[in-house]
C-alpha cells in the first residue's frame, strides 16, 4: 500500500503557490485495507475515503471507461492493480498529472514539470475527450493562471473544438455547468474563462446569449472599443473579484444581442431588452435567487447609474426602491460595483473617475435617514405613513441634489 499526494497540490507547489487543499491516491489497497485503518468511506460513484485525523480525501487508483454521455457517462474500475501511472493518465491535463511521494520525490510520467515550466495547459491522453466538462476546467485553468503566462496548447485547443463539434458539451446538466462558472468568474482573469470558451465553440453552446454579442458594434463615442463582446471583456477585468458582481457584469448588456440590424450602432432600450434573456440564462443555469436578483437590477438600471446626476429626486427614489436599496445594502453595493466595471471597461476609459457610485450612496444614505417612527408619532399610519416617507424622501433626496449642483432631468 503506497500513498501519493497528487493533482493542484504538487502543481502549486512546484509553482510556489498557496496549497488550499491535499488529495491523495492509494496503490495497492482494497477498500477493507482502508476501512481497517479507520479511513470513512464518502464516495458514491467511486472509493473515496476521509482520513481519520486530518479530513483530507484518500481516493484508491482506479481507471475509467466511457459508457455514456456526459460528466458522469464513465464506469469506475478500482483495484489493487492499478498503478499510479494508470490512475495519473485518466487526468485531464499533464500538470495536474504528477504525483509526489512521501519522501517528496515527484513523479511525472506525462510531462507536467515541462508544461509548468513551458506555461502551457495540454491534456493528458486522447481520454480527455471522454468527459466535456474538462472543457470548462481547462478554460477555468487559464483564467487563475493567465497573469503567469499559462497558454491552452494548440493540440488541446484543437481536440476541445472537435468535442464541441461532436455535441458533447450539451449532455452537460446545469449544475456542473454552473459550478464550473461560479468558480472561473471569480479568477483572476475571468474574461480569459469567456475567451477560451468563445474560442473553442462552447460559449455558443453553454451561453449563445453572450456569445451573440461578439461582433455587434457600439457608439464610438461612448465605447472606443466598438464591439461589444469586447466591452463586456474589458467589463469583466474592471470588476471585483465577486461572484455576484462579476456574473452580473456578464449578462448586463445581453440586450444588445437583439438589436436590429438596421439601428445599428444604436441601442436605445436594450436594458429592457435584455431582461427575458437574464431571466433565460439564470433559469437555464439554475443560478441563485440573490445573484438573479442583481443581474437584472444591473441589466435593467445601469443606464441610470452613469446618468445619475441627471436624475431627478423622484427617479432617484424609484431607482433606489426598484433596486431595495434601502433594506438591502450590500446588493445595492454590489450594483453600484458592477456600474462602475461597465463605466471602466472601455478602450482608454480604464482609470476614469466615476463619482456616480459616491452620489447614489450618498442617495440611499440620504433615504435611509428618514425616520418611519418619528412620522408614526406625527399620527401618520398606513397610506398615508407610506405618502410622508416618500415625501420626506424627496425632500432628503431635493437637498442632496442641490449640495451636488443643480437640479437636472433625467
């Protein structure tokens, strides 16, 4: 029984990351060897087990054979003979591939270290094919290790776009698909995610709405970068590393994808447009209410955060109750974050100012200060409690306005 630590452990210790997680493989064991020595069986589809004291997974070698469609279309053959060159070969790419013993020597059949050291992200075996959700890892791989170089190998590329070709990427169920997401979007690099699906065919597949947007051009004068899959592109570098934030900024301009022709570079109403294709994309991806909830905020009124001082206090009161700013900070945050990404991800516009986001939580700030008790004691209830906070809102938003300049129309 040999016991080899394998997979991103070895990989990010070679390239002198942080490990966050161990997993380790067992040669030459059965799963009664494993019980016997206090391991907790955990694997449903195939023997993992947990280790008594430190918690990490212990999984036997073990091979597999296509016999499906899909993630999970493989059958799981686990035994004491398989070795630990069998096991590595069922990986999806060389450098996730190596194994290191227990006195640190590093095992490397399929030539990891030399794609580590090459900055090249290639797969293992013509196996890789067998399971598209590999395509999403891959394109995850490269959004974490771009700002190191790292780079899709030609041949891997090649075989991820006959697999698209194929149809395999559709037998993907949402909830993988979303989680592979949900991961790439908060890399460093999530627009690389976007990219190397867009490139292998995918994203037309998994995301056709976003897709689409390639190629559809934009006003010059507010986006010199013209096209707006590359807006939404840039978009994606400007914003904070949050999920929410991040997915809302990839769908908040999936209403430009419907334009017609003939307006063209124009987009007036592409905000409503866009609605029913956020709504499509979340359902279809199963993605979670509140991030749903801020993906159309965002799709819908972020048009009305780089015009915010134009506003008039009665707009900006609907704004901040259409968006439940005032029971929900930390999504308004989250809306204002994601206005300003879109504000910054233009050609030249990077580094530009965007007071708006100070304006509106000084807007929200102003609106929460209102005093619903104070207008109760005044003897105020029901409608007409409803009639004297907005009104008193107004009035708190009328003076904030006017402490910024004067008064405009939106």
């Amino acid at each position: 029984m040999n016991v080899y630590l394998v997979g991103g452990a070895v990989r990010d210790k070679l390239l002198q990351r942080p490990i966050h997680e161990r997993d380790w493989v067992v040669v030459g064991a059965t799963e009664d060897d494993m019980r016997n020595q206090g391991f907790r069986p955990v694997g449903k589809d195939f023997p993992v087990f947990l280790h008594p004291d430190t918690g990490e997974e212990y999984a036997l070698a073990r091979t597999e054979r296509k016999s499906g469609h899909g993630y999970g279309g493989f059958t799981v053959f686990a035994s004491p003979d398989v070795t630990l060159e069998q096991d590595l070969q069922r990986r999806d790419l060389t450098v996730n591939a190596m194994a290191e013993t227990e006195e640190g020597a590093i095992i490397d059949p399929y030539g990891g270290r030399a794609d580590l050291e090459a900055r090249t992200l290639r797969h293992v075996s013509p196996a890789f094919s067998e399971d598209p959700l590999r395509i999403l890892r891959v394109a995850r791989f490269a959004a974490r290790y771009a700002p190191l170089g790292f780079t899709v190998a030609d041949e891997t590329m090649t075989l991820m776009r006959a697999m698209v070709d194929a149809g395999e990427v559709e037998h993907l169920v949402a909830e993988r698909v979303w989680k592979e997401v949900s991961r790439a979007l908060t890399e460093p690099r999530p627009d690389i995610f976007i990219s190397t699906l867009r490139e292998c065919g995918a994203l037309k597949v998994l995301l056709p709405e976003v897709d689409c947007l390639f190629g559809i051009p934009q006003p010059p004068l507010h986006h010199p970068e013209i096209d707006t899959g590359d807006h939404v592109l840039r978009a994606l570098r400007q914003a904070p590393p949050e999920l929410p934030v991040r997915f809302a900024v990839l769908v908040h301009d999936l209403g430009k994808g419907v334009t017609p022709e003939e307006v063209l570079p124009s987009h007036r109403g592409h905000e409503a447009a866009g609605l029913p294709l956020v709504k499509a994309v979340c359902k279809r991806l199963r993605v979670p209410n509140p991030i749903t909830a801020l993906s159309l905020g965002v799709c819908e009124y972020h048009l009305h955060s780089h015009k915010a001082f134009e506003l008039r206090p009665q707009t900006l009161l609907k704004l901040l109750r259409a968006l439940d700013a005032l029971r929900k900070p930390e999504r308004f945050e989250q809306f204002l974050e994601s206005c300003e990404a879109d504000a910054r991800g233009r050609l030249g516009l990077e580094d530009r100012e965007y007071p708006q986001v100070d304006y509106l939580r000084a807007a929200r700030d102003a609106a929460a200060q209102v005093d619903p008790q104070a207008l109760i004691a005044q003897g105020f209830a029901g409608a007409e409690l409803g009639k004297a906070l907005d009104q008193a809102r107004l009035q708190a938003l009328t003076k904030l306005k006017n402490t910024y300049g004067a008064p405009g129309q939106d």
